[in-house]
C-alpha cells in the first residue's frame, strides 16, 4: 500500500494530463512537461519554463480544501526552490 503517488508523463512531451487513483492510494499527481512560454514576471513580459501539475484526490481520505493546500504548496516551492533550503 501507499498514501501517495506522482506520475510524470512530462519527459515524454505531454503538457497536461489527468492521473486516476490506485486505491488504497489517498491521492496521485500528474506532473506535465516543462515549456518556454511568455510570462508576465514583476509587471514584464518575460519567458519562463512553464509545467503542469494535478492533483487527484480520494476525498473519503483528503479533505479537498486540504489537497488544495498541498497543489498551492508545491506550487510555491517549485516556483522558489530556495525556500526549501530555508
């Protein structure tokens, strides 16, 4: 068994997807491919990498406010890295 689980389908070039959950798993996440796109940063116009992430959630075990909480998180953390030396 298990409590989570990630799936990366990026490294084969697929932006986005949606992963299905394999009980007794509470949650999976669907990691797509980084791409450099346009991207507003600090008011300009900039390009940046830009990936997809989506999380799965079984909600008889993960309250979806509390998935949304991690997704926002992981969100932050691969957007600064350096916060996860801090």
């Amino acid at each position: 068994g298990g409590t989570a689980s990630i799936s990366n389908m990026g490294m084969f070039g697929i932006k986005q997807f949606d992963a299905v959950i394999n009980p007794p798993q509470g949650m999976i996440m669907a990691i797509g491919a980084g791409e450099k796109r346009p991207y507003v940063i600090d008011d300009a116009l900039q390009i940046a990498t830009i990936m997809s992430a989506t999380g799965s959630f079984d909600h008889r075990a993960i309250d979806g406010a509390d998935g949304a909480e991690l997704m926002k998180t992981f969100k932050e953390l691969v957007e600064a890295p350096m916060g996860m030396i801090a």
